[in-house]
C-alpha cells in the first residue's frame, strides 16, 4: 500500500432539499476546510423555501446544481456526482456540518487499498449543542475487508452520510444510483456496496456534526410503524443491489437468512410487526421467530457481554410478551421520547457502565 498526495482534490457534496435554515452552516463548514483542495458542489432538489437564495449568496465559491424536478436522495447524490471531480467525495447532508480539520483527517487515513473511509459525529440538535456521539463509542467499526460481514448479515458498523467519503474509482463502479428504490437512505446503498472494492478505514474521532431535529427522515418523529416498515424496505433494497453486485464475481446472498443474522434489521421488522401487523411488509413473520433469532445474533455483536446480554433480553421479552406489553417495550427503545422518566434514568445507567 502507499500513502495518498496529501493535496489529493476532494469533492463536497451538498444535497438539499428544503434545508434553507441549516444550508449555509454546511456550505460554511465545507468551504472552511483546511485541506488545500476542495470543490464544494451544492445540489437543490427543487426546494420550496429559501434555499435558491442561499445558494445564489455563495456565487463561483461553489458550484451549483439546480434540479428541474425533485427527485429524492439518489438522484441528488446523483446530480452531485456528475458535476464533480474530486478523487474523493464526500455527501454531506444539508442539515449536518464538518469540523475544519475533517477532509484533511480522511485524505491522512487513506491509501491506495481504500474504498472508502467512515467516521463518528456528533449528535447536535438543532441549536448545535452537543447531546451525543454517532455511532456511540461503545460500538467499535468494522475495518478493512468487510465483505464476510456483509455477506452474512447484510450490515457491518458503518455511520451515516455525512460521515462517509468514497473513492472516485469506487463511485464511478457503483453509481448512478437507483433512484426508484434510494429516493431515501442512498447513503446506506453506497455503503453497502463500495468495501466491494477496496478496504474500510475508520476514524473514531468526531470530524463533524449529525444533527438531529423534528424534520429527519430517519427519524419520523413518533411514527414508529411508518419508519419500521421504510427501514425493513431499504434493507431489501440494499440486500437486492448487493446480490446483484456480488452475482458477477461468483458470490451469492440470500436475504431470508441473511437478515437473520443482522439485529438492527431484527429490530425494525419486530417494530412493523407490533405497530401495525396489516401493512407489515413480510408475510408470514412471527414474534417469536424474530425475538428467537434476534437474541442470537445480539449475542454475536462487537460489544460488551453486557451490551450483548441486554439487548438478547430485550428480544425476548418483545416475542414471548403479550402484544400490547411488546409494543410498549418496543418503543421504549426505539423511541426515547416514549420512555418512562424511572427507565430513561435507568438506561443512562446501563449504557454509562458499558461504555
């Protein structure tokens, strides 16, 4: 392996769609950037509120790419990716920021071998304070060839958009992007396809901020069984892409067994089947079947034996309660909002012990 030009030309991309409040703190963390090489490409995806003129307010700072239609997450990601140049690309999402150092902190951890580079953010809520790290720190990454994780469950400990940058090479492989099927989560179908071809490197130091606020897509605020279902949704469509990916080299993946192994995605099916069983994407599933296999797979997580433990608890009692005990259970872990004052204490305990 050899080390990466330390002035190697880096692409931000910014997606935005009605993000007018939360752009400019982006687009400003972006062009502050200490590396010596960054475009900063912003992608409007036919906003509605005051977007355009933000964007106007930057000039030839930035590049501009106005979309005639909206079309969602993958096509702006898309969009971006076409006006680019940068021999990595980093999507940051509109409502999230970058620390100065970020770029600079990915271009040093990578080599030739990379496909691509995570790392952890701060959670901030909406006036940028700091409430939390993502992933949480108790999680360590999977690094380096991730592939016989992804194979077998369908997920490895990744982060989310604004914490991921990608080798041009690896982009040009993999996109464009399915636009039908990613017009939400298209970071989660870059991440699952780009350790296909080249290595994972981590940072576990924060390079910037993930924030969290009232109107996040992953979030959905209470409506537990709507976001469940678009999770369980995503996972398939993400397996589907991948299948198809691996099929050329000789390698295959069956979703029904794969996802048995994946307790994130356990949990989200068990979220759709309590919440509201009529629109559950997946005939035939069983609380119990899901609670069994989800109490296993917790057991074969990176993390503490008590993490594990706990959370193998939590899928049992989720399949054997009562359904109206199960649900409540359920969203108490989901949704913190919904928890009782005595258990959200609680947790505070357990999570600060296994850290």
């Amino acid at each position: 392996m050899h080390p990466v030009p330390s002035r190697i030309p880096v692409s931000i991309i910014i997606p935005n769609y009605n993000y007018a409040r939360f752009l400019k703190r982006a687009v400003d963390s972006a062009l502050g950037q200490d590396h010596a090489d960054v475009e900063v490409i912003v992608v409007d995806d036919r906003s509605s509120d005051g977007s355009a003129a933000v964007i106007k307010s930057y000039g030839d700072r930035i590049r501009a790419c106005l979309r005639p239609k909206n079309g969602g997450h993958a096509a702006a990601f898309n969009t971006g990716f076409a006006a680019s140049s940068g021999k990595i690309v980093l999507f940051l999402d509109a409502d999230d920021y970058l620390y100065p150092d970020a770029i600079s902190r990915i271009v040093e951890t990578w080599d030739s071998a990379t496909a691509q580079v995570q790392s952890r953010l701060h959670i901030v809520d909406e006036r940028q304070r700091i409430k939390d790290v993502f992933p949480p720190l108790e999680l360590p990454f999977d690094d380096g060839d991730v592939m016989p994780k992804l194979l077998h469950k369908g997920r490895y400990q990744t982060t989310v958009t604004s914490g991921l940058a990608f080798g041009r090479t690896t982009l040009e492989t993999i996109m464009p992007i399915p636009e039908a099927d990613f017009r939400q989560g298209a970071d989660g179908y870059l991440a699952t396809l780009a350790p296909l071809y080249g290595h994972v490197q981590s940072i576990d130091e924060c390079v910037g901020a993930y924030r969290i606020h009232g109107a996040n897509h992953s979030v959905f605020g209470e409506k537990l069984a709507e976001r469940a279902r678009w999770r369980v949704t995503h996972d398939f469509h993400r397996l589907e892409a991948l299948s198809d990916q691996v099929s050329s080299v000789g390698l295959t993946v069956e979703p029904s067994k794969t996802f048995l192994h994946d307790p994130v995605h356990l949990e989200e099916r068990l979220a759709s089947l309590c919440a509201d069983r009529d629109q559950h994407p997946v005939a035939n599933d069983s609380r119990l079947v899901l609670g069994a296999a989800g109490a296993v797979a917790s057991l074969q997580i990176t993390a503490s034996l008590r993490r594990r433990a706990i959370l193998a608890a939590w899928f049992l009692s989720v399949g054997l309660l009562p359904r109206k005990m199960a649900t409540a259970v359920l969203s108490w872990k989901l949704d913190a909002a919904s928890r009782p004052a005595f258990l959200a204490r609680f947790s505070k305990s357990i999570r600060q012990a296994m850290g």
